[in-house]
C-alpha cells in the first residue's frame, strides 16, 4: 500500500497568442490533496468570474481528512456555486446572459483518488509509460460520437463541436460526473483546458508527464503549445507523489 502524501505539484496558466483576457483559472494545493482546473466558457460576459469563482469557494472548504467526506462537500461547493451563477449573477445589469466554466477537480488520500468534473477541460493519468483520459468531455462532439455512433473527425466537422453540455452555471441544476481510482506508487496527474490539450496529442502529453519533476513537465507542456498558434487560454497542473 502506498502512504499517503506527500504530494507534488506544479500549476501554470497563460493567456495563449490571441485571446485579450484569461478566463482560466487554477487551484494548487498540495497539502490538502486537492487541485482544481476551471475555463470560463468563451464567448459569454464573465467567464474569468466564473472560473475565479468556482477556486475561490473550493479554496475555503475546510480539510476533511476523509475522502468520502472531502468529495461531498466539493460536489456540494460545485452545486451552490452553480446556483449562485445561474440564478443570482446573471440576472445583473453587468452581467446579462450566462456566466459558466467548465472545472475538473482531483482529489488524493493516500493510496485512492477522486476526480469530479463537469465541461471539457480533463484529467489525464501517465501510469507505466500508459496515458490514461479519465474523464470523458461533456461536449456535443462527445455526444455526437457516442450517440450518432460517427467519426470524431466527423464529430470535429460539426459547427457547434465545442458547444459544452454540462458546465457550472448553464443550467439551474448541475450534473457532476465522479470518478473513484485506486492510486499507484508512480502516478503522475495532469488537470488541462481545452486550450493545452487540443494543441497536443497523446504521445506529447505522455512524453512531458514522463519527465523528472511536476515543473519541468509543466514547462515542456506549454514550450509545445506555445510554439503552436496557441488560440486559447491554457492552463494545466500537474500531480505527483
């Protein structure tokens, strides 16, 4: 069995080459086994409020040191952020339409872990020179996919491809997706936007995930997407024991 702790962590956004503001958002906290990735959805007013938002109120959960009890209060944390965004904050003269991020949040107790997420910015797992997508996007080319039974190049095609289905503050009640895993002595975690791992493929994201240390991994990972055209905002941070 592997203990627990401690962990190592490394956590970095950028603005990427073309976007005026960055709507990304992280939370990097090692000590309480706990990280987080929101993206606030482009094209719609405050989305940089949203993601802001959604790590500010998981910042100042208490410390539950069981994980059970750690991910109830994170999926409740997700949810009254939810309705704070869609039912109070959209309703303001500053502000019409709608507010909302997508988020990916992991969370690590020795030797088990928990990601809950909703939208499309992922968590991956490099496990025995193996990447892993654990998380599956809530987007409609997700959906496209799984339920026209098409291509993800087809999928891709689509005009509305990246339109989100699930995303803190689209809709009055929100729908987490929760994913329970045992953890491996080795492990290395990596939380991303879209705007990090659509500029990298697998064998990319799993050659810097093999490197020494959570920052230098971190450094390779945005070196590739910075070279790129870098359209979107990005934002990664990467875990290990």
């Amino acid at each position: 069995m592997m203990e627990a702790g401690p962990w190592y962590s490394a956590a970095r956004t950028d603005p990427g080459k073309t976007r005026p503001r960055n709507e990304d958002a992280f939370l990097d906290c090692p000590q309480q086994g706990m990280w987080a990735v929101a993206d606030g959805m482009g094209g719609h007013s405050g989305g940089d409020i949203a993601s802001q938002l959604i790590v500010a109120n998981l910042t100042e959960l208490p410390l539950y040191r069981d994980l059970a009890e750690r991910s109830k209060a994170v999926r409740q944390c997700l949810r009254w952020t939810n309705r704070r965004l869609s039912q109070e904050l959209t309703v303001t003269d500053d502000h019409p339409g709608i507010i909302g991020s997508t988020v990916v949040a992991l969370l690590l107790e020795g030797n088990r872990g928990v990601c809950i997420w909703a939208g499309d910015s992922r968590c991956y797992l490099w496990r025995g020179r193996r990447l892993y997508q654990l998380t599956k996007d809530h987007s409609l080319q997700q959906q496209l996919i799984d339920t026209q039974r098409i291509s993800r190049d087809e999928a891709c095609a689509h005009p509305a491809a990246k339109a989100l289905t699930r995303a803190v503050g689209a809709a009055p009640e929100l729908t987490l997706e929760v994913l329970e895993l045992d953890v491996h002595a080795g492990d290395t975690f990596l939380l991303c936007s879209d705007g990090l791992y659509q500029g990298l493929g697998a064998q990319a994201l799993g050659s810097a995930l093999d490197l020494a240390s959570p920052r230098v991994a971190l450094e390779h990972l945005f070196d590739d997407v910075l070279r790129g055209p870098a359209r979107d905002n990005l934002t990664a941070v990467v875990v290990r024991p």
